[in-house]
C-alpha cells in the first residue's frame, strides 16, 4: 500500500522543501499541513511549540504517512535527537543543515538566519559545534522575514533593506555559509544574495532533506512509491491570498485545491 511522506510548516514556507522533495522523488506522494491560524511559532515558547507540534504529528500519523518531515526550524528545535514518533520516522532540519554547511565551508565561519525561537534555543549553534568544535558561530533572528514573505514581498526593495540590516555582522564578519534556518528564508533567496553577494554559500532545508531521504531509502528503511501519486496541502486557516501564495510557491509544480483542516 502507497503511504505519503507527511511534512509541517508553522506556514507556507514549508512549501519550498515540499517543491524540492516532489522534484526530487517523482513518484512519491506528499501530505503537507501549514499551521496558518497559529502562524508564526518564531516569537512563542519552547512548551506552546512543542504542544501544537505534537497535535500536528498525531494529524500526519492519521494521513496514514510513512515518514514525518518537520520542516519548521523553531518546532525541529524542541524536537531535536527525536528520530520517530510512535514508531514513525522523524526528520528535523537541524542535524542534516548543520552537517550540510560544515561541509560547504572551508573556514568553518558559519552563519545562522532564523526566527526568534530557533536562535534563541541556540540548537544550530550547539549542533554545529558539536560537529565541529573549531567553528565561529554567528547566529542572527529576523522577525521581520517571515510577515514579508507572508505577504508575496518578494525581489522587493524592503525585502532587502530589511535583510541588509539583518546581515550588517555577517557581512563584517566575512562569514562564508549561511544557515538559511527558516523555510520562508529561501522564497527571497534573491533578495540575500543582492546583500551577500555570489561568494556566501546559502544551506537550504529542501536540499538536505532530499539528501537524508534518499539515505532512508537506499537503505530499505523507507519504501519506494510507484504509481498513484498524490500531492495534498492542507492548511488550518484558508483565504484566497494563501491559496494564491501557495500556488505561487509550488510552481511549476501543480497542486489541487487547498484543503482546510481542523486539529
């Protein structure tokens, strides 16, 4: 029997690890809820995330899924070294991001871009050094990124005024990897790279998920889909501007009507 592989957003950002697994594994079905009415986790404590992530867990394990994705950085901190839930596979985007960028770095001068709850639970710093004990640490919160791509700011000059005040350190510091540790983060990738420049490599949540997938796979811990695909988004609040965000975040790849959930 084909089982999706489920996935959680505080929001839509979320959406743009969804569009790099449905590219990546073709054949597989997906089940995505975006946390919209409770949206954002950022600026909320360690126990009310926690709290809403388990409600959402338990939904996911109701969609009968074979895998769970939290694709959210602030509730992947408070369910960090958690590998399964009631005997399900899960994934955080801590662990696979923080190996990903001391790879991509040759000086180990690593950057840090999330809400307020992620750099505030230091969970990127502790696991990079953890990783890596000689690495420089710079971890830096941007309120303010997640409302702008929230509401469709995209390529827009307040986007990157804003991000330039944001990475002002980073750029002094010469860091040459940045966390991008937030989903929203990498719908205005073009908008850091303006203020950043072509040198700074940017870690993407989508890109080192698709990678820790693929291990699962390979090594028979996740069964491979064939046939019958289906790509559901569900959202637990729904108005036509996020219904025309979300198209807007999966395109080129199709999704059906939005489906509203209650947890």
């Amino acid at each position: 029997m084909n089982k999706p592989i489920g996935i959680f957003d505080s929001g839509l950002g979320g959406l743009t690890v969804l569009k790099v697994l449905a590219k990546k594994f073709p054949e597989e079905s997906f089940c995505y809820l975006g946390d919209i009415a409770r949206l954002p986790y950022g600026n909320k404590s360690p126990e009310t995330i926690r709290r809403y992530g388990l409600q959402i867990l338990k939904f996911l394990k109701e969609q009968n899924v074979k895998a769970m994705i939290i694709a959210c950085n602030s509730a992947s901190t408070v369910f960090l070294g958690e590998n399964e839930f009631e005997g399900i596979p899960l994934l955080n985007v801590i662990e696979p991001g923080s190996a990903a960028a001391i790879a991509a770095s040759v000086d180990h001068k690593i950057g840090v871009l999330g809400t307020s709850a992620t750099v505030r639970s230091h969970a990127y710093r502790d696991t990079l050094l953890k990783m890596a004990p000689e690495a420089q640490v710079i971890e830096q919160a941007c309120p303010l990124l997640v409302p702008l791509v929230e509401e469709g700011m995209v390529n827009d000059p307040i986007t990157e005024l804003v991000a330039r005040r944001y990475l002002q350190q980073m750029i002094e510091q010469q860091v040459s990897t940045i966390i991008l540790g937030c989903t929203h983060y990498p719908v205005i990738r073009n908008d850091l790279k303006k203020v950043l420049g072509d040198k700074v490599s940017l870690v993407e949540s989508g890109d080192v998920l698709a990678q820790k997938l693929a291990t699962l796979f390979d090594q028979g811990v996740l069964a491979r889909q064939s046939g019958n695909r289906q790509i559901r988004v569900c959202i637990t609040d729904l108005t036509d501007h996020f219904e025309r965000l979300a198209h807007q975040l999966m395109h080129p790849e199709p999704i059906g009507q939005l489906e509203r959930v209650v947890l």
